[in-house]
C-alpha cells in the first residue's frame, strides 16, 4: 500500500516511540544505555504527495507515560527497583507534574526523493521551545520511520551526573519512532 495525499494518525496502539540514551565519562562501564519507551503519544500527519512542502507533522508524547524498557552494559543488569528509581529520575528533571506534554508541530517539510524527508519544526519540553529535525522514511506498506536526536541542554535540562561526575548521561538523546500511518 503506497501512501497517499491525506491525513493520518499515529499513536502507540500500532507504532513505538523510544528514547536511546548513552553513557559517559571515567565510569561509564558502569552506568546503562537506556531504551525508554513513550507509552502515551499521538500524531497527526498531512501528507501531501504532489507538494511534499504542504505535508505537516503533528506529535505530544505524554511524558509522565515514559517507561525505562531496558539497559544495556553497565556492571549489573537494571532490576526494578532501578527502573524505578530512573523513572523518578526522569519525572524530576522533565518537571513532568508541571509539564506532562512533550510536543513538536512541523514548520517545513523537505522531500528526499520518493519515500524521505526531512521535517523541520519547534519541540517543546520541559516549558521551553527550540528547533528540531526529523529525519522520515516512509515505506510501501504504509510505516512511517523516523529519527531525532534532542540535545537536553538546549531546553534547559542538565543530563544525569553520578558518581560526583564519572558517571554521565550524554547530552544528545536520540529519538527512533516507528508506526503504522492510520487514515484518519
């Protein structure tokens, strides 16, 4: 099934967002790369196949609904009560109680050949509002793939640090959300 010119939906009941963290500093062997997974997320998608640059995105991801799904490396394998533990983590520096919504709403949309594209447009989070790309490939059978990377510190956000520094999240956070585009 080949796209076509129309709106769509997206959400989590036939796509997935995640959030990839790294890891670094003198002890990173023993911290974990993340996958955090958006539970609560939708979209909106105008495609517009004769002028690509009509197409629009529209995405909030529920930031209370992340969940740490996994991580990899560290000295010991994540038990629950880490999860548990990032997952408070991650409210308190995300200001989640204060701002439950992460959002980004297209301003320009560049075909890459037949099935890319770049879409550029403002995300806000944690309250303040920057620039941002995603890069999108949409395929035959009607998927969307897309890709982001979310620099914290340009919103405001100061990466986890442990271990009095050794320990650091890395700056950029990288975004990968894969869904199925529902005619709406």
């Amino acid at each position: 099934m080949a796209i076509t010119s129309g709106k769509y939906e997206i959400g989590p009941a036939d796509g997935r967002l995640v959030l990839l963290t790294t890891r670094k500093g003198a002890a990173a062997a023993l911290g974990h790369d993340l996958t955090i997974e958006a539970k609560s997320w939708s979209g909106t998608v105008v495609v517009d196949t004769d002028d690509p640059s009509a197409s629009s995105v529209n995405v909030t991801i529920d930031t209370t609904s992340l969940e740490v799904l996994e991580g990899k490396g560290g000295a010991k394998p994540l038990s629950a009560g880490d999860k548990a533990k990032i997952k408070a983590s991650m409210d308190d520096t995300l200001k989640t109680k204060a701002n439950p919504e992460a959002t980004f709403v297209s301003s320009a949309v560049r075909a890459n050949g037949a099935n890319a594209a770049t879409i550029d447009g403002t995300l806000t989070l944690v309250g303040k509002s920057g620039p941002a790309s995603v890069s999108v490939t949409l395929a035959d059978n009607g998927r969307a793939s897309a890709k982001a990377t979310v620099v914290q510190t340009a919103f405001g956000i100061k990466p986890f640090s442990g271990m009095m520094g050794a320990l650091k999240l890395a700056d950029e956070v990288n975004i990968a959300l894969d869904a199925a585009l529902r005619p709406s």
